[in-house]
C-alpha cells in the first residue's frame, strides 16, 4: 500500500501493453478504482487525463469526436467511462490507423466494450482489453503470488495452516472487494451504498447502453441470481421468479455481464460420462454486492441456519478471486465448472490451453467427508495425467492430503502467498 492507495496487481499488465499496443482498454464495474489505477500509470509518463462524466468534455466529445482524440498527439490520452460517447470508437479507430505508435490511448470503460456492436469491430486488432474487478482478497492482504500458477505447476501446499474460521471468510465475503463500501463504517452503511451504486448503475450506465424496457427490474433480476449462486442455473425458473418473461431475459443478463456485474460459469464437458449437465452457473462478481441484496450478514449464516446462503456465497468468493487473479497470473486458464446427472460435481475446473486440468471443490465446513470427493476423483480417474490436482477449498485450519494427487486445503490459500509450505 503506498499513501493510502492498494497496490492493484493488474498495473504491470496495463503498463507492458501501452509499450506494444496503441489503445489500452482499461474495464470494468463502476466503482472498483478504474480511475485510481489510471492516475497512478499517467502519472509515471507524458499524459492527459480528460473524463466523459464532466458534461463539457463530453460534449466537446460528441460534437467533434476527430478533434477530442487527436487533443493530446505527442503522449498518453487517458479517457474515462469512454462508453457515455460512443462514437469515439470510430475516432480513435482512424487515429491509430494513421499513427500505429504504440501507448497512445489509455481508454476506461465502465462497460465491456468489446460487447458493444457498435465497438467490437472498430477495436479488434487494434486495442488490447484488460478487466480490473473490485478488490481481490490478495490485494487486500497485500499478497501478489498467483494460486493458480502455484496450482498448475503442482504445489500441494502441505503445512499451510490458518487461524480464520468459518465467520472470518464469510465477513470477508460479506464486506466484498469495492474500495468505497470497505470504507463504510458497518453493514448497514455497506448496504446503503449499494442501494446507491445499484441505483446509479440503472439510471445511468444501463440506459446509456441499452434500450430494454425494464431496466427498473435489474436489481431484483441481480436479488434472484444471487440466491442461485453455486446451483445450476434454469434460465425458465429465473425468468419465472424474477417476472422477467423467459423470451426477453437473455438480453438482461448479457447486459449485466456487459456492466461487470455478473459472471456467468460455464459448464465444462469433455464426455467423460454420457450424463454430463451443461447448465452454467451465474454468480455476482461482488459477493459484497450478493450479500447485501439477500439481505445477510455472518451472524445470520451460522451452520445451525436452514437454507443459508453462505456455500454459495463462499463459492462465489473463490469464484471471484480466480477470475481477477487469472488477471495478472502468467498461466491462463479456463474457468468453468462440472457436473453429470449422477451428482459427481466439481465446483471449480481450470483448464489450461494445453489441457491440463485443476478441479476445486469449495466447502462452507470445516471438515472434509469422503462424499466431498466424488467429483474429483472423477476427473483424476477419467483425465488420467492430463489432472494436475484437486483442491477441496474448506474452512478448517490445516492442509492435508485425502487423496491420490487431491488435497483439502484452508479456503485461505488462494490468497496467502507467505505460507505456502513444501510439496
């Protein structure tokens, strides 16, 4: 941390491709230090940072997009929540293919440009895509090792141990990663800004980008996806609950995943049994976010509580802290999750491009049952020496092996750097 500022791991990604790439998209939610991250990077060069929220830049924007993007020609042009004017994608697209200099554009995004029709061609080939999410519990530990490079190159992590139990991991899950509700005071301050983030997100970012007609739903859309977090999910069941008809849902949650609100989960198959199940799971990419909008907190997700919450919300942790350390990690990865119609489950599967395979099971208990296993022995017998490791990412305090090549392991190790033991 330097003056108060936490270091954000994504910043040497941002800065090796403004050495070979002429427009960097720096994306992502409102609110999760897009801007913060900018100032830093144009602070160590030559640069001009102008945003599209100020109503005159903005307008100087519309009016004369060639004029705006050629402003700044002799250093970095960093423009913020560059989706409020759209047309600029068609500037900036001529001005790179004049000058093809590298580190010319810095563009920041509150929306998934590349999602855009409007953008996608104008920027293929030409701009390099980066995604900084809310804060990852390893930035907020201050601890940049990479669990999935650990992971791939087969640690097993035996003599990490931990003094966080059960309640610790679901506050952390509670509290989420957005810089501006860690700093509230309590819960109910949280909640209260993201009753004000969720209203923001509708009447502005969504309207800007999208013409559908219930947007006034998206919140009570996000409530229901957040209380299928970790189960299959049936689009017909959401649309049912939720009131959204199921033929015009589709374009609500591409929107959603457009705003970095959502991630949806796919399912991995790769026939290893005729029975495997191919529905997605969707989680909220801010478990905080999830939290708030079911309503609880961790004195209301003790083990003792029907129908709680916290496996999903403890999964979609681990979900969320793979997905931003897949970010700045050197292995890449698909992040998917597996399932057949016999019940073998697989939380967490990582698939690297040459087709190596990682499988992580997360539990909201502190210990570790033979059952917890199926779905990983599963793809250890059918995948053979192309499954690197399993993971049973638990609440307990010690790592200890359980299986062939399988380990259950304190949920705390995707974060922990210090503590990573031998073997």
């Amino acid at each position: 941390m330097t003056d108060g500022v936490i270091e954000r791991f994504l910043l040497p990604r941002v800065e090796g491709a403004l050495r070979d790439t002429r427009i960097v998209v720096l994306q992502g939610a409102r609110q999760v230090g897009k801007s913060t991250l900018a100032e830093q990077i144009a602070g160590r060069r030559r640069s001009h940072v102008v945003t599209l929220d100020d109503l005159d830049v903005r307008r100087f924007a519309s009016d004369d997009p060639a004029g705006f993007v050629a402003q700044f020609p002799d250093g970095l042009l960093v423009i913020d929540e560059v989706q409020r004017v759209p047309q600029l994608i068609i500037a900036l697209k001529a001005a790179v293919d004049r000058d093809k200099r590298p580190g010319r554009y810095l563009v920041i995004g509150s929306a998934n440009l590349l999602d855009l029709a409007t953008t996608h061609e104008s920027l293929a080939g030409r701009a390099q895509p980066l995604t900084l999410h809310s804060l990852s519990q390893a930035e907020l530990a201050e601890q940049s090792a990479s669990f999935i490079d650990a992971v791939f190159s087969g640690r097993r992590f035996l003599g990490h141990s931990t003094r966080l139990t059960r309640r610790d991991y679901l506050e952390r899950a509670c509290r989420g990663g957005y810089p501006e509700a860690l700093a509230r005071s309590g819960p109910v301050r949280r909640a209260d800004w993201y009753d004000t983030y969720l209203t923001q997100i509708v009447n502005r970012d969504a309207l800007d980008l999208s013409g559908l007609q219930r947007l006034a739903d998206l919140p009570r859309l996000l409530r229901f996806i957040a209380a299928r977090s970790g189960s299959g999910m049936v689009w017909a069941s959401l649309a049912n609950d939720s009131g959204v008809p199921r033929t015009t849902l589709d374009p609500y949650i591409r929107l959603l995943e457009t705003l970095f609100l959502i991630h949806v989960l796919p399912a991995w198959t790769a026939n290893l049994t005729s029975r495997e199940v191919k529905q997605p799971k969707v989680f909220l990419l801010d478990t905080g976010l999830a939290a708030s909008l079911l309503g609880v907190a961790p004195d209301g997700l003790a083990p003792t509580v029907s129908n709680s919450p916290a496996g999903g919300l403890l999964e979609g942790l681990v979900v969320g802290e793979l997905r931003r350390q897949l970010g700045w990690s050197s292995q890449r990865a698909r992040l998917c999750h597996y399932r057949d119609q016999r019940g073998a489950e697989v939380d967490v599967v990582l698939e690297s491009p040459d087709g190596r395979v990682v499988g992580m099971e997360v539990k909201a208990a502190a210990t570790v049952h033979s059952r917890d296993l199926t779905g990983l022995m599963l793809l250890r017998d059918k995948l053979g020496d192309r499954f690197v490791g399993g993971y049973v990412l638990y609440t307990g305090d010690t790592a200890r092996v359980v299986g062939d090549r399988v380990v259950a392991l304190p949920l705390d190790a995707l974060w922990r750097s210090e503590d990573r033991g031998v073997g």
